[in-house]
C-alpha cells in the first residue's frame, strides 16, 4: 500500500547521505516522498544538492524554513550531537514526526527536555539505533526471555574500533565535550559505538520488547589522542534483574575488529555477531549458529514510516516494506527504539562520566602515535590491545590499565564511585569534565 509521507532531512553530509539514500529506495516503493532538506553547509554537497534540486527537492541552509513546510510530515534529523535535542524540540513543536540519530542527546537533562515536547505535541520521535530492527537481535533477545541460557547474568563486549585523523578532523564537534556551552559528549560510548550499549541493555532486559532498568553505574573515560573528550572507555551497569553489563570501548587501536556481544547465563552462553549471526550454546550441547541477511538501514527507516502511516492515517491499513522485508516481528506495530527507551543507555553513558570523575589522560609515555600519513593517523596505548581482547573473549573482569590511570581510583575496588539510579536531579557529569 503507498504511504507517500512527505519527508525532509536535516544534515545532508556525513550519515545523512545514508538517509537519502534509504529515503530513495522508499520512495522508489511508494512509501515516502523527500520534499525539502537542509544544511548550513550545503554547498559543500554540490553534487548531492544538484541532483536533489533537479529532482524537485527544496534546499535550504536553515531548518526552521524546512520545518515550515505543510508537504513535511516526517523529518530526519542526522546533525551533530548538540544539535539533536534543540532541532527535535523544534521539530516536534511544529507538529512534525521525527526519526533522530542516535546518540539521542548527550545528556539526561535533554532527554526529559525533549521527552516533554514529545508528550506535547502528540506525534512521534524515533531514535535511530539502526540495529534494533536487525532479526538477529531480535531473535537472541527472544530467545534468551525464553530461558536459552537460563537466567541471565551478564552481557560484555570489548571493541577496538581504529579512529583516525581523517574522523576527527570531519567535523568540528567531533572529538568535543562541548560546543558553544552545548554537550556533546563525543566518543565511542555515545557515538561511534553508542548502538552496542543500547543493544547490550536491550539484551540485558527482562521482557522482549523492554531495555534493562539500569540501576548502579561505574566506569572509566580516558583519552590517548589530545582531544577535549575520550576516545577510550570502560562502562559497568548493575541491572534491577541483577544482570552484569560490561562494555570496553577505544578508538586508539591498530585495530578494527568485528562486533561481538557476549551472554552469560545460569545455563549457557550465546553470541551475537554484528554481521547477522547469532551463536547459542546452552551447557551440554553442540553450540547453534543461526545466519540472518538484513538491511538495517532500511528496515529501521521503514518501521519509522509505517508508525507514522499508522498514527496519521489510521483507517487506512499498513504500508507493506516493498524494498525491505518485515522479518523483524516488530515492524508498523510499535517505534523500534522511543525516545524512552533510551534512558538506560544515557544513564549508562552518563553514569560512567559521573563515576569517572571526568575524563582521563593516559600517561604521555603510555601513548604511541602512528602516523600512516597524514591524514590517517591514530593512537595507541601501550599493553590496551591485549588487555580489550582478554576481557572481550571473557578471560578478565574489567580493564586494570584503565583503573590504574584514572589517578589510584581504581574502576574495580569498592572505593571507586558508583552512580546510583534513580537520581532526584539528573547530573550529566558536565562539572567533571575534563581531569588529567
Ligand atoms: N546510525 C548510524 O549508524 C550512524 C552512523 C554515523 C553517524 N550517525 C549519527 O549521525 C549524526 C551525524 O553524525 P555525522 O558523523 O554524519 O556528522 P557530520 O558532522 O559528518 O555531518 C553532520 C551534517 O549536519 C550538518 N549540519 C550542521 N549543523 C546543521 C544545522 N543547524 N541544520 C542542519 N544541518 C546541520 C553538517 O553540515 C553536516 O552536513 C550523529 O548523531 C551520529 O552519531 C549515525
């Protein structure tokens, strides 16, 4: 059935190119149709905005003229971190459906801002955490409620995700704390690999469509490049279910490894590969791989456009993907990821700044540059390698390199801080922000 929801983008450049081009094979289907765009900076897309403007698209450099716009039910916004809570806001207020990148925000305190203006206004808000539609996911979260592995105890990933010159030299947020007083909380918890919290949380929840209720915090942010946020990180979240989760993060590493999340429970281990593969090992039997194909993108760009469908016109019936098929069992019936249900992965993320007492330097003669050239260049830290993938592979609790550099408080000793949830004033960890 064609759906035909007038769209606009905000940020054209970067991960906006990937919404045009979802938004294109959507509309090629009949579902969608891209009616106006905008970006400060779109000169610097020259060929982008003459095939969009030979195509009818309106550009613009200003969102608000966008969010004028009648023909523009739904707007994507894939702008910079502290952009995101003010031009949902925006958005949101001029009645208009929104599927926002991920990270949400940067901070708790954005979130409630932005929650508030979702309740006013009535239509919805998506966060683009992209995997979330992804049924390999939804498979092992399915399973593991259903008791494959016993009750769950604990959910880890170690990730070395190589970041180079070339990344943090893209943008000017990028590698920031803050920009013009705005959070931005730049890093590969909140950003580069902020899907792997959110769906580590997901698989650490109770029920099959809920995250886990995180309630304690502690965590580790250091920095081996000489950027104002980190680049290095160690996140653990206590759960109200009593489940473990333990995330190791960096960008200064030779290395750029495949994604792994790892499930421990009373009764057998699994695995979920970020390529589409799920590993099931209950005690006493021959491990089980299950494959799954998927377009994430497109899937997650669909269950988006089909809430919308539903919510505007409800007598109408379901727009059927098309281009994408519905193999998630979540799709046209409930948002993916609501801006709700992010709450755990910023209490994770903020809880681990809070508990860091701000980010960390690694010692100078810790830290080794390589330079491939010159724009490819990145960091290293010495003895880090080996200590990710021990922990990664499940042979070490915890990253000691980290806790000894975070100036004696050591991550795993009880005199570390812990950051408790609920908190009666969300504290974003902002005064703590930078400690060498
Ligand atoms: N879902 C994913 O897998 C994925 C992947 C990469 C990036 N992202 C997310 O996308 C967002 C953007 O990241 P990026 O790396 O593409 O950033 P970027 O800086 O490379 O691109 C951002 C774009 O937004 C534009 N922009 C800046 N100010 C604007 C304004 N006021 N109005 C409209 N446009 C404006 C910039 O000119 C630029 O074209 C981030 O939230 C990031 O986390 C998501």
């Amino acid at each position: 059935m064609n759906g035909n929801i007038g769209v606009g983008v905000l940020g054209i450049g970067g991960y906006g190119q990937q919404h045009l081009s979802t938004i294109s094979t959507l509309q090629e289907a009949g579902i969608c149709r891209l009616a106006a765009v905008a970006d400060p900076l779109a000169a610097r897309h020259a060929a982008t905005v003459v095939a969009l403007r030979s195509a009818g698209v309106e550009v613009y450099n200003d969102a608000e003229l966008l969010l004028r716009r009648d023909d523009v039910q739904a707007v994507f916004i894939a702008t910079p971190i502290h952009l995101h809570a003010p031009q949902t806001v925006m958005a949101l207020q001029a009645g208009k459906h929104v599927y926002l990148e991920k990270p949400p925000c940067a901070t708790l305190r954005e979130l409630e801002r932005m929650e508030a203006a979702q309740q006013q206004s009535g239509t919805l808000c998506a966060v683009g955490f992209q995997m979330q539609t992804h049924p390999a996911l939804r498979f092992l979260k399915r399973q593991m409620v259903r008791g494959a592995i016993g009750q769950v105890r604990r959910v880890w990933s170690s990730v070395r995700w190589r970041r180079t010159d070339a990344y943090y030299n893209r943008s000017l947020w990028a590698g920031c704390f803050r920009v013009g007083g705005q959070p931005v909380f730049d890093g590969p918890a909140t950003n580069a690999l902020a899907h792997i919290v959110h769906a580590a949380l997901f698989l650490a929840g109770a029920r099959e469509t809920e995250w886990a209720e995180v309630q304690r915090v502690r965590g580790a942010l250091m920095r081996a490049r000489p950027i104002e946020s980190y680049d290095t990180a160690y996140l653990e979240a206590a759960t109200a279910g009593d489940v473990q989760v333990q995330l190791a993060f960096t960008h200064a590493s030779p290395v750029e490894e495949e994604i792994v999340l790892r499930c421990a429970g009373d009764e057998g281990v699994a695995e979920l590969n970020w390529e589409g593969s799920v590993t099931l090992a209950p005690h006493g039997q021959t491990p089980q791989l299950h494959r799954f194909f998927h377009q994430s993108a497109v899937a997650s760009t669909l269950n988006f456009l089909q809430c919308v469908h539903a919510v505007d016109t409800p007598d109408a019936g379901t727009i059927s993907g098309g281009a994408a098929p519905d193999d998630t069992g979540i799709a046209g019936a409930r948002l993916a990821t609501r801006l709700g249900d992010t709450r755990p992965f910023l209490q994770m993320v903020n809880g681990a700044l809070q508990s860091s007492c701000g980010i960390h330097s690694f010692a100078a003669a810790q830290v080794e540059r390589v330079a491939a050239d010159e724009s490819h260049g990145y960091y290293q830290v010495a003895g880090l390698d080996a200590e990710m993938k021990a922990f990664g592979q499940g042979s070490a609790n915890g990253l000691p390199l980290l806790s000894q550099n975070c100036g004696g408080r050591c991550l795993m000793r009880q005199s570390r801080r812990v950051c408790r949830f609920p908190q009666t004033q969300p504290d974003d960890g902002a005064g703590s922000e930078s400690s060498h």
